[in-house]
C-alpha cells in the first residue's frame, strides 16, 4: 500500500465528501488545510500523519490520517482512514 495518496482522492475514500468532484472543489475554494497550510490543488500528496482541516457546511473538520485508503468502502471501513480530533463531534456521510 502507497503511504502517500492525492488529497481529493482520500477525502472521497474517507466519506468527507459524497465525491470526487466535490472534493476538487472543496479543496479549489479554499476550504481545505493540510498541517495548517491552505492548499489550492486537489493532486496534493498527503500522507500518515498529516492533520486536514475541512470546512463544511457550517462546521469545521479537523483529521488526522492515520491510514490510505485503496477504496471507497462503508463508514466502518472509511472510519479507519481517521481520526477525529474535534472534541465530541461527529463526522459520517
């Protein structure tokens, strides 16, 4: 397995998103932080360890990958992909 995958692809494997599409455009309007650097391209490499921070409708997400994804599967599975560093929130589509 890669340690490394492009940014709109593991937001889609994740369940952050419906999909890929809304992941690029996620990312292309300026909703989206890796280790707390704005990043303008969905093709952006991220890797173990690096904290996302996601707006979205009206929360913010803050998480920490702790795996790859190869697919994208149930939330059970896409769960494993993340922590959630946010205190007591939740985070499923």
């Amino acid at each position: 397995m890669a340690d490394k995958q492009r940014l709109d692809k593991w937001l889609w494997f994740a369940r952050v998103v419906k999909t890929r599409t809304l992941a690029a455009k996620l990312i292309l309007d300026g909703h989206v932080r890796v280790n707390a650097q704005r990043i303008e391209t969905p093709a952006k490499a991220v890797g173990l360890g690096d904290v996302l921070t996601v707006a979205l409708e009206g929360r913010v997400a803050v998480l920490r990958i702790v795996g790859i994804g190869t697919r994208r599967g149930p939330f059970n599975e896409a769960r494993l992909l993340f922590e959630d560093l946010n205190a007591g929130d939740k985070l499923g589509s």
